[in-house]
C-alpha cells in the first residue's frame, strides 16, 4: 500500500506543515520545537510503518503516529492555555488530530484483519 495515496496521511502531512507555518516566528524555541516535532512524526511514521513489509511492522509505526496524535493535542491544549494558539485554530487542530487518530485507529483494524 503507497502512503502517498493514504489520506490520513495526506492529512497528516497538511497539519504538520501548518504548524511549521504558525510556529516558524514564536520565539519559544522549546515549544516550537516540541509541537512541530510531534506534528512532524505523524506522517513519518504513517511512511514509515506502511514501507515495512509486515503487518506487524505496520502496525507497530502506525501506533506510534497514534502516539504523536495524542503527544501533539496535548501541545495544542497547553497553547491555547498559555496564549500561544487562537482558541479557534486550537479547536481545528484539536478536531484534526482526533480524527487522525480514529483514521489510524482504523487502518490499524484493517491490518489486523489480513
């Protein structure tokens, strides 16, 4: 399967370039750092798990890409809470890593059933 052709990797890839967009000017280079790494591993490690030749190997990246959802909305609740993220772009990033997730969390299903 090409993850090229994946949406929730598309997806994935889309969220991450907007965070390097919103953050490329914050001068909090830690938390900068943190929440486009985290946006980041989402789409590398959907690539990744879906270059492997097992389902096994599959799964286990598609986990960690889970992982980095939770990771990333965990970032994006503290930004809004510290001022750094618009209530309004924090909801959609919020809403987008939520639905990820569920998207991985199918993908992840449909493996283990072949």
């Amino acid at each position: 399967m090409n993850f090229e052709k994946l949406q929730v990797w598309k997806r994935a890839a889309r969220l991450s370039a907007d965070l390097y967009k919103s953050f490329r000017d914050s001068r909090d280079f830690g938390f900068r750092d943190q929440i486009t790494r985290s946006g980041l591993s989402i789409p590398s490690n959907i690539a990744e798990g879906m270059s492997r030749s097992s389902n096994k190997e599959k799964r286990r990246f598609l986990d960690i890409a889970r992982g980095s959802c939770a990771e990333l909305r965990t970032q994006v609740y503290i930004g809004i809470e510290i001022g750094y993220i618009e209530q309004k772009q924090g909801r959609q990033w919020l809403v987008e890593t939520r639905e990820l997730s569920a998207m991985l969390h199918s993908l992840i299903d449909t493996l283990n059933c072949e």
